[in-house]
C-alpha cells in the first residue's frame, strides 16, 4: 500500500493511470480492517477445539485426568500437587466417580476378586459353585461401588471437599510415602484450603455400614465335615462394622501410596520403551 502511494501516476498517460488507480483498491482488502474478521472467524472453531483438546487431555470431566494405574484401573481423582484447577461441582462429582466406579476394567477385576473370595471359602453362608460366586459377586460390586461414591462424591457433595489426590513428586521415599499417608486425614476444601478428611474417614465408615447391616449376610457359618452349615454367630455387628471400615482405611492408604510412585514408574517403563525402542535391530552373522 505504501508503494501505491508513492509512486504517482504520469501524467500525460491515460492507459498508466487507469492501470495504477484499481491496484490501490486490489491491495486495500489485505490491510483493510474488514479483513479481520474474515481471518479471525476460522479461528474460532480452533480455539473450540483447542479447549477440547485441552479438557480431553485433562480428562472427561475438567479439572480431572485420564490416567490409569499400570495402564488398566482407572485413575481419574489423582493429579499433580499445585496445579491450579477450578473446583469440582457436585455434578463433576459425581459423574467422576460414575465414570472410574463402572469403567470397563472393574467388572473384571471384581471377578477376580470374588474367585479369590471363592476360593477362601469367606462368607460361607453364600455356599459354593455359581450361585455362591454370584453372590459374591454381587457383593464384591456393591460394596466398591458403594465405596467410592461415599467417599469420592456424596460426602465431598455435602462438605464441600475436594475428592482429588494431588501427588507430591518431590522428596525422598520416606517424605513423599508419610505424604501420601497423611491425605486419609487431611484433604482440601473445593476452596483450596486444608482441613481434615471428613469425606474418607466418614465415607468410608458409612460403607461398611450400609454394606454389613444390608446386603451381605446375617450369620457367620463354619463348615465341619459333620455340619457344613454350624451356625457360628452374627455378622451384623459394631466390632464387624469396624472393622470393615478399618480394612478399607487400610486398603485406600495403599491406593494412594501407589498413587504417589505411580508417576516415576510410568516414566521408568516410558524410558525404557524408548531406549529399546531406539537400539538398532540386532544382524544375525
């Protein structure tokens, strides 16, 4: 444009002029103002697909992940410390937890654990055979699904805390394995502030109630082999409950000891798929 204007046209020359007058108006359209539109209005979708982009990397819901533990069990609450994450509404919640609890992995998973429950002959009173391992089943289902909505949406839904394990990555073993520990009684607030963790402490303890006062069985039977059903006692009492709600305190510590360190394992298999993956193809002689 700048060209345009310092070369001014001859003038004794009609032809030049009429040549040199419409190429101003050709060059207009590229600086024009009203071109600006034209090039910012196909970036738009690009920045709608780059905020897809950007929620499908962080997970299905926002503000959570796609990560798996060893690449199988989902791992969508567990993300890493500081990260700056708008806080999760009782929908997000919930729909979190719907999506880890009823993953695809888990119905394989609560298989194994009901033939390994089978095979340890526990709660006789379900028998054995299919019926008895479809009771527990069954049971094995309920009671983690049950589980990990107490503790991961409906108490969090009501306290309004955050579910998320957010992992340290810094330290030595000893400092980030008393880290992990600590975070069954200690969480955050949805506003980022830390307070105790009323959500697994109280959440998991409603569990085991609903899971030892409802569906799994009234009586503990003990099989002899001149009674296979001796009645022994009742289930469905506090030092049961307890210690129901102990075992699964226990077990979620390991989780999140496990979520910790699952970080530098990936890297370590993700380093080691890499280098192999670089050596050169061996020639046999």
């Amino acid at each position: 444009m700048s060209a345009a204007q310092q070369t001014p046209p001859p003038a004794g020359s009609d032809s030049s002029s009429t040549q040199t007058q419409p190429q101003a108006p050709a060059q207009q359209p590229s600086t024009s103002p009203r071109t600006t539109p034209q090039s910012g209005a196909p970036q738009q979708p690009a920045d709608k697909d780059n905020k897809k982009d950007s929620q499908s990397a962080g997970g299905k819901v926002e503000g959570t992940s796609n990560d798996r533990l060893f690449y199988t069990l989902p791992n969508f609450l567990t993300l890493q410390k500081g990260q700056q994450l708008p806080p999760l509404s009782a929908k997000d919640k919930f729909k979190v937890v719907a999506l880890g609890t009823f993953d695809y992995v888990q119905y394989p998973w609560w298989g194994l654990v009901s033939a390994i429950s089978q095979a340890d002959n526990s709660e006789p009173a379900y028998g054995q055979g299919w019926l008895g391992y479809a009771k527990r089943y069954g049971t094995t289902a309920a009671d983690s699904s049950i589980e990990n909505f107490m503790v991961g949406a409906v108490f969090p839904s009501i306290l309004h805390q955050d579910p998320r394990f957010y992992y340290l990555e810094q330290g030595g073993t000893v400092r980030r394995t008393g880290y992990a520990i600590s975070r069954i009684f200690v969480s955050r607030s949805d506003s980022g502030k830390a307070e105790f963790n009323f959500s697994e402490i109280f959440g998991s303890a409603t569990a085991a109630a609903i899971s030892t006062y409802s569906y799994h069985p009234k009586s503990t039977y003990l099989s002899t082999p001149t009674n296979p059903h001796l009645f022994v006692g009742s289930d469905r009492t506090l030092t049961n409950t307890v210690s129901v709600w102990g075992t699964q305190v226990a077990l979620d510590t390991i989780t999140l000891v496990i979520k910790e360190f699952w970080p530098d394992v990936h890297r370590r298999m993700v380093k080691k798929h890499r280098a192999e993956a670089a050596m050169p193809p061996s020639t046999s002689p």
